[in-house]
C-alpha cells in the first residue's frame, strides 16, 4: 500500500534536458518541486547535440553558459560535412547559424556538444531533490491538486505524491501523456533507428575539417567529445541482432582505411514525428519530447523543449506565489502549440532534404558511373539557418496586450518573414516577439535585464518608476537613447518584457493611463 502524501508545489516527470531545465527556473522562483526518473540515473547515450543559441540564451539566463561552452566543441565544429564515406572529401558542407560563429543578433552563440555533458550541469543548477530509479504508475486530477503514485524500481515500494501541478517531461513515449489520454498528430513513427557509440583514431580524416556532424549514404557520424570518442547513427538494418556492429561502421568509414572500430554502446530507438493534441490537462502540463517529438536533423527537439519551460514556469510561478491568476496557465498552449507544429514541419523537412540526398548519392555510387561534383544540394546553405523559428518565435495570447501602433522594423534593410519562417529572423521589438539583443555595454545585453521578474526599459525611468506594479515582481531598466530606435521608442516610451525575454506590450510615447502598468500588469497576468 502507498505511505502517506507527501506535498510539493510542482511535481517535474523526466530528468533530461527539459525537465533539469525546468527545476533550475523553478528554484530561481522559489517554487517547491520533486523530480523524478524511472531510470537509475542520467542518461549514459550522448543522444541530442545541439544547444542552439535561444537556449544558451536562456542558461545564460541561470549562470550556466560558461559551463556549458566549457565542456562543448570549438565553434568551427558548428558545421555539417557530406561525404561518401567518412575518409573521403567532401561533395558539400553547411555552417550551423549562431554556431559556427557569433551573430549579431545574440549575445550568446551555441554550441555542439553531447547530452550527456550537458545534463550534469543542469543537474548541478538547482538544489531540490530527485529521485532516480522512481517512475509514475498513476494521476488522480482532484479540484486543487495532482495526487500521483510513484513507484521505486529497485523496491517496489509505492509513494503517493500530492502536487499543486505536474510538469509532464517524460519523453516522446510519455506515462503522463498516455495515463491522461492526450492524442497526438502527425506523422508518428519515420523509422527504427540506431546508435553505436565506438572508439577510433579519425584525426587523419576529420582534425584538419571539423565538424558536428558527417552525413554519408552509409550513416552519418559524429564526434562526441573535445578529447574523442565517435557516434555513428543511421537506419537499423534488418536482423539487427545479428549484425557486426564493428564492420558495419568501418565499411562506413570507408575502405582501406584499416581502422576497426572499438565498439562500446549500440541503442535502438525510433525516430518520432508528432505533436501532442493538447500542452494542457487540468493541472498536469505537457512539455519537451511528451508535448512534441521531431526528428533529431537540425538539432530542434531538445531545444524546442527547453523554450517549452522557459515560457511555462514564470507562469507557474505567478499562479502559485499568487500575483498571478490560474487563467495565465492557459496562455501557455496557445503560445508554445504553433510552435510545435513550426518546429515539427522543418524538422520533417530536414529529414526528408537528407534522406534524398543520401538516396541519390548512393543510387550514383551504385550505378558506377560518373558523379557530379558537387552533388546538387541547393538547400544546404539553409540548413540549420534556424534563427527565424528560434528567436522570432511570435507568442498570441492573453498573455500579451497587443499595440495600435505599426510593426517596428530594424535599422537595416531586410523584410520580416513573421511567424512561421525557419530561416530568416529580423529582430522587432512589437509585442509577443522575443526582445531583440542589444549591448548596454560591460558584455551586457538587454537580455540580461530580463529574469525572475518584468522587465521595464525605458529612457525615461523617472517617469516610470513612480507608477506601482501592485505584487507583480517588476524592475525598472534605463534604456540609452541610442536603442530607442531600434524599440520604437520614443523619450517617454517603455517596453514591458515578460520573465521569459518576450515583450508583454510596447508604449511608444507616453503612458496611455494614469496607471498603465497596474492595469497591463492584471490584464497580462490575469489578476482582478
């Protein structure tokens, strides 16, 4: 039988990159939670390779960044190389955008590196407890709380666990998802998949041309970390019980190479495509893999996750702290959901562009007959040219007070794509959009103005600062004139930036109301 309840504000399901995300924010709120993990311990399995440059925004957010770049790649490993075998040239290649190089559009870059160099630093970030080796074996939804039985895996004993909500974490194949009976939409399943992780001398091939990642018609391979160790991943083959996994990666590797390969891992898995039908059930909210599952070409799954939480726990916060209303909770669907559905569509795209590639290449090695050089790959100078969906993602909801006034455009020339575009990004400062990046000198961004409360920038802090914010944690930031401009400011103007970076609402001129920020700040939060 389970022992008594034990209480906590927010009970987090999965301790991967989303969830770990997510406690660390949820500690720099405040807020209570327990995490768990059905399996022992973190994952062993390098799996996603990726932190794009929103979600280093967003650790630079909690003081990680330094650590997480400390412990990735070099920036000229931020691009993908095509080749027919590992040993060979390259017939084409692509930077990863805000990778392989700084942009002028962030403060951060990202970086390549291996999920499992990644979660202990997440890990560290935050002192609330988890409990390994513990899945989920049930939820009862109640008017003011989630009761869920948790079960140890090692005893088989049970606990009963009453939250105030659940975040849902748990990966593409979700407990939480299924016990609630949440559909998803998409294309489901594209395929079984499989990762060896190997030992191997390829300095001879790949020192002098890095990359994240090598995509040939044989598998595609990549370096897990700064001191070594290979991944190789592609379909599995049939009778994969039987299979050398050894001489599958050196014919890979190509021949005469004389290399055999030090096996030390091989997972299966299957490559998902789906969105969950809904991101919200009473008080059990879905995120990350259990919300969205892509396939991992363009490294947009974990990530996609990551700003799932980022959007999600300032919300929580405000709901359980009481300067928010539990209606906030709802913008949290109808701002990530679009999202999803974006990141999902170039995800299967990415795919598809790849696995025809691989598919023509091999048919011409095949054949035996001449190959062109290079092999056509038009759409490789866009691919991973993300920074449209990862940073000018547009949030519509209750949670943003719309502005009478025209879109505000960048200094230089370009035209905005608007929401729905994975390539170009433009940065505006209108209301919804990620806050473009601007440097206030001494290495600081106006990104860095922003976090556990709202931000407001504005030329004029005197002005502002004597108008209250009620309980609404709030802080006033002086704006150099300099960056009026670009804000679509004018000397008496502000920005109100929500805890997640994106823009509340935008006053151009002068306060419209005697009480312009109680009255935005009740209508955004949801507060009477």
């Amino acid at each position: 039988m389970p022992v008594a309840d034990t209480r906590t504000a927010v009970l987090i399901v999965g301790a991967g990159p989303v969830g770990l995300t997510a406690r660390a924010l949820l500690e720099r709120w405040g807020v209570r939670t327990l995490l768990v993990e059905r399996h022992g311990e973190l994952s062993p399995f390098p799996r996603s390779r990726l932190v794009n440059v929103r979600s280093m925004e967003i650790f630079r957010g909690l003081g990680l960044a330094d650590r997480i770049t400390a412990r990735a790649f070099a920036p000229r490993y931020g691009r993908v190389r095509f080749r027919d075998t590992l040993s060979g040239r390259d017939f084409a290649t692509a930077a990863m955008a805000a990778v392989h190089a700084p942009v002028p559009e962030s403060p951060v870059t990202g970086v390549v590196t291996s999920q499992d160099r990644l979660e202990p630093v997440l890990l560290g970030a935050a002192d609330t407890p988890v409990r390994f080796g513990t899945g989920l074996a049930g939820l009862t939804e109640e008017d003011d709380a989630v009761v869920a039985r948790l079960a140890d895996h090692r005893t088989g004993a049970e606990t009963r666990i009453r939250a105030r909500y659940v975040l849902a974490a748990d990966g593409a194949h979700s407990t939480v998802r299924r016990l609630l009976g949440i559909g998803t939409a998409g294309p489901g399943a594209l395929g079984d998949a499989t990762t060896v992780v190997f030992d191997a001398d390829l300095d001879r091939w790949c020192a002098r041309q890095p990359a994240g990642v090598y995509f040939t018609p044989h598998g595609s391979f990549m370096p897990l970390y700064p001191e070594g160790g290979w991944a190789w991943f592609g379909p599995t083959p049939d009778g994969a019980g039987d299979t050398d996994w050894a001489g599958l990666v050196a014919r890979a590797l190509g021949p005469g190479t004389g290399v055999r390969p030090r096996v030390l891992r091989v997972q299966h898995w299957v490559m998902e495509a789906f969105v969950a039908e809904r991101l919200l059930h009473g008080r059990v909210l879905l995120a990350g893999d259990a919300a969205h599952a892509v396939p991992v070409i363009g490294g947009l799954g974990m990530n996609a996750g990551v700003a799932d939480v980022h959007n999600l726990c300032w919300k929580l916060a405000g709901v359980l702290q009481g300067w928010a209303g539990p209606g906030l909770l709802a913008t949290y669907e109808p701002e990530r959901h679009p999202v999803a559905h974006e990141t999902l569509r170039q995800a299967v795209a990415n795919a598809q562009l790849l696995r025809e590639v691989q598919r023509r290449r091999l048919a011409q090695l095949r054949a035996g007959g001449a190959v062109p050089d290079p092999v056509e790959t038009p759409w490789a100078d866009r691919y991973f040219a993300q920074l449209g969906l990862v940073l000018g993602a547009v949030y519509r909801s209750a949670a943003v007070l719309p502005t009478d006034q025209p879109p505000t455009r960048p200094s230089d020339p370009g035209t905005d794509p608007g929401p729905g575009s994975g390539t170009d990004y433009v940065p505006t400062a209108d209301p919804g959009r990620r806050l473009p990046h601007l440097w206030l000198g001494d290495d600081r961004s106006t990104l860095d103005t922003v976090g556990a409360w709202f931000t407001l920038l504005t030329p004029d802090p005197a002005a502002w600062a004597q108008r209250t914010a009620g309980s609404v944690p709030l802080r006033v930031e002086p704006l150099p004139r300099e960056h009026t401009e670009p804000y679509g400011l004018g000397p008496r103007g502000a920005l109100l930036v929500r805890p997640d970076g994106h823009i509340a609402a935008r006053w151009p001129d002068r306060p419209p109301t005697t009480t312009p920020l109680p009255d935005a700040l009740a209508g955004l939060t949801g507060r009477p």
